[in-house]
C-alpha cells in the first residue's frame, strides 16, 4: 500500500510538554516493594532502592511520576510513611485488599524521585480525608515557614522542602469501586475547598482536578461539566484515564488510539463549554494521568489470596501487538499536545509497567518500554499536524481508521524533525512518501522499527523477542513501514 504524509513546517499544534511523558508509581502489588525498593536486592542502595531499576527508569527520561496513588490514596494516611521506620504501622489497604508496611513513604519516595531524575505529582486522599489533611501535607511537603508540620519535615532529615509542583485532588473520585466514592457535587465541593487550602499554602502549585476514570462511565460528561462548575477557578487542568483491551481482535484494538482521541477532544470541549459560559480568559488543560493496555489481569484483587505483603497484582505480560497500541496512543497524545500537558503511563514498574522485576533477581523490559523510551527521548519539540494520504478500514464500531497512526515532532533547534508512524495493516507494508514544506535540507537520517512476525510475542527476563532495531536507510524516495510495525523516522537537518 502506498501513502504520503505531508508536513508543513508552519502548522503547528503545540510545542510538547516533556510531562506528557511521565508515568505512576502506586503503592500496590509489587510496584514499589520488590519493584522500586528491596534493601535485600544486590543493587540496592543505601535507601534500600535498586540500582537496576533505577538505571532503566533513567533510560526513560521519565519527567514526572504521580504517587502514591490511584485507589490507594483514598484510603492512605501520609503520616504512617514518615520518620523511623521501625516504628511505621502495618495498615491494611482496603484498595488492593493487601498489608502496606509503611517502609516507604513520601521522604523516601521523593528522595527515590530525585535519584531517578524526575519530579514527584503528588496525589490527595480526598477519600477519607480531606481539606485538613491535605494542608498538612503540603505545608510538609513544600512549607518554608517555622512551623509544625514544616519542622518535622525538618526533624525527620529534611532541611530543604521537597518543592513539590503538581497536585491532584483525589483519583476516579466518579467509580464506585473507590474508597469513600463521591457523587460530582461531593466531589466538586471538597476538592474546590482542598484546592484552596493547598494554594493557600503554596501558590506556586498546580491543580489536577479529576475528570472521569473512563470515557464510558455513565456518568461521563455530566460528572465533568459540575465538577468544572465548581472548580473552575481554582484548577490547572482536568483528568482523565483510560485502560484498553484487547477484546474483539487486533484491527479494533489498534484503533483503540481512535477512541482515546475522541476522549481528548470531548473532554476539552466540555472544559471549553465552562470557560465560554463565564465568558473567562482562563482554559483549563488536561493531565491523562493514567493510560495503558491493561486487561488480562483487571480486577485480579478480588480473587487473590488477601492481606498480603507486595503480591505479585496487575503483572500484565505485555505482547508486541500491546507495542503497537502504545505507540499509537503516544501518537495520539503528541496530536492533542495543544490540550494535553500531563500523562502518565501507568504504571512503571511491575504493575501493569514497561519495566518487570523478579525479587531478588534481574529487571528487564516489556514490550511497550520501547515506544514510550523513544517517543520520550526524541518526541520533543513541536509537534506539527501530520495531513495524510492513507487507505482505512472499517473497526468493529464502524469508524474510519486510517493504517498509518503517525505523529511528527520538530526540534528547529536541534535541526531534527521526528516522524512517529504506526501501520495498522497486518498485512500490506506501507510504502511511505514524505513531503516537507518549509524543510527544505533535512534528510532521513535513522529509521528505528519495532516488528516481530508474532503479535503475540512478549518478552521475559530471559528473552527479549521484541527489541527495536535500525533499518538501512534506502536511497530510494519512500520509506518502507513493514506490516503490524512502529517506527521512528528521524530527519535531520544537512549542515
Ligand atoms: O492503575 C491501576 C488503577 O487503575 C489505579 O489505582 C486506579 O486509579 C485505576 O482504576
């Protein structure tokens, strides 16, 4: 199949936000004990967090990562997580039906953070705490002043505050599966009056306030328009979350992407509807934060052995198809970077996670740590709008879905334009024409691709069957997409 993409210097989207790129750690399974922390493990540091975890998670770039949770943090009390820790209670998390220990908490979290090189979005419990809890813990967490919660930041180690940014108010408050579940207004109420605590405190900050935990809950839209009615003035930006799987064969699951765009585009227009009915400057943007692929293990709590220590939760085993899907969904929020300023993939490690570990043994990478570690490394710049000239095939709800999923991103600085492209087709390679307008000089320089024959091929601590690898650059005009395959085209300008 042939296709052609054109690319105009001078449209763009938005410049990217490098935070669309972050991702989620959550006190659950064994994404923080066994994943980022294990004092026992060979290289651990003297925190107790693993070294090899750490240099993968520095591989990814990972600018923010948003903990503690997800449904944990309805149900958590910061204050079990600080000072000595052989003195920490053992609390049960009715979220995952598990034990927390409290061995790790917010100091020890942040100084993990910084070791990663990335910055903390921390979360609220707006469970079963609120306004009360939560300015106590910012003022721990960033407070500069002589006082209370500031000095035992202080006592416990910490002179300097953590200086942390971005704030979310609560997590899918909207799902009745969550701890202390609210209806839109209860929502909105406390997280407008947490809002203004938490500002009052720090005026520096941003606001996430949540949106709906998925673009198909019955209450989507609805839920959105009151919690913006009260909060408007208050936040930065709306969530959203999505989980897809893979349930009516791979063409509808690649045009999954689709389905994530409408979301993007729909919620924005609902954050447009406030800010035109009271007429304000202001546009509120949205934080993703939370997307993946996540199925084969939903809902796993309910049946596993309870009140363990770190069980081994959501260990999706990642295939290549699982890949491709990713990538188009990075596609898709490089293509809304004018509204989407946050995402995170989640998570990061072990659950539901690009990265996996055995206790005590080795790290290694799934499928869909190579999509997200190149859209990361070499998504950043502008992103322009990519017009192209594809066939497209009908998915099982009967929308349009082009085969080639593609993104382009521009670095003029760096004199390097970024082609991100997906081809949906199992079964016809695309011969791919690129023309660029107002480019003139910059020639393909590396094609990086991500294949393998078998969509349903994963990867495991001994055997990493999908790995991307470089692709000889032809000195022909087009540029060969193999069928069911991501890759990354990078342009470079000639000097
Ligand atoms: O990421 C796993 C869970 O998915 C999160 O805890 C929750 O917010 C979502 O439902």
């Amino acid at each position: 199949m042939k296709a052609k993409l054109n690319i105009n210097k001078n449209e763009i989207i938005s410049k990217i936000d490098r935070r669309i790129y972050g991702s989620f750690i959550e006190h659950l399974g064994r994404a923080v004990y066994g994943g980022i922390y294990e004092p026992t493990h060979d290289s651990a540091d003297e925190l107790g967090f693993r070294g090899d975890v750490l240099e993968l998670v520095r591989n990814l770039k990972v600018p923010i990562v948003r903990y503690p949770g997800g449904n944990f943090v309805s149900g958590y009390n910061w204050e079990d997580g600080i000072g000595d820790k052989s003195k920490r209670p053992r609390k049960l998390d009715l979220a995952w039906l598990s034990v927390e220990t409290n061995e790790v908490g917010i100091d020890d979290f942040q100084a993990w953070a910084k070791r990663a090189n990335t910055d903390v979005m921390m979360a609220v419990n707006l469970g079963t705490r609120g306004p009360d809890e939560a300015r106590a813990l910012i003022e721990y967490c960033n407070g500069e002043t002589n006082t209370y919660y500031a000095n035992l930041r202080r006592e416990n180690g910490y002179e300097e505050p953590f200086g942390f940014k971005l704030w979310c108010l609560g997590n899918e408050m909207d799902g009745d599966w969550q701890i202390c579940h609210k209806t839109a207004e209860e929502y909105a109420r406390v997280a407008t009056e947490t809002a203004k605590v938490l500002r009052w405190v720090d005026p520096s900050i941003e606001l996430v306030a949540c949106g709906s935990s998925d673009h198909h809950m019955p209450t989507y839209g609805e839920w959105e328009s009151t919690v913006l009615e009260h909060t408007y003035d208050y936040i930065d930006y709306l969530s959203l979350h999505c989980y897809y799987g893979n349930y009516k064969g791979t063409p509808d699951f690649l045009a999954r992407a689709e389905d994530m765009d409408r979301f993007i585009k729909e919620t924005a227009s609902i954050c447009d509807k406030e800010r035109a009915r009271r007429n304000s400057d202001k546009v509120i943007n949205l934080s993703f934060d939370e997307w993946n692929i996540w199925y084969r293990t939903k809902d796993e709590e309910k049946t596993a052995p309870r009140w363990l220590v770190a069980p081994p939760l959501l260990e999706e085993k990642f295939n290549f198809e699982d890949a491709l899907l990713a990538g188009c969904m990075l596609i898709t929020l490089q293509n809304n970077s004018d509204r989407v300023k946050i995402a995170c993939l989640a998570q990061l490690v072990n659950v539901i996670a690009p990265i996996m570990t055995e206790n005590g043994g080795v790290a290694w990478k799934q499928t869909i740590f190579y999509p997200y570690m190149y859209a990361s490394l070499f998504g950043n710049g502008v992103a322009l709008s990519t017009k192209a000239e594809v066939d497209a095939y009908t998915s099982a709800e009967g929308w349009n879905v082009p085969y080639l999923c593609s993104s382009t991103i521009f670095d003029e600085e760096n004199g390097r334009l970024v082609i991100f492209a997906v081809n949906r087709s199992l079964d016809d390679k695309i011969e791919l024409d690129v023309s660029l307008k107002g480019l003139e000089g910059y020639t393909l320089a590396e094609h990086i691709e991500l294949y393998c024959d078998d969509l349903k091929a994963t990867n495991s601590k001994e055997e990493q069957r999908v790995a991307p690898r470089k692709k000889e650059i032809s000195c022909g005009s087009s540029i060969s997409l193999e069928k069911h395959s991501w890759n990354m085209l990078v342009f470079e300008r000639n000097s």
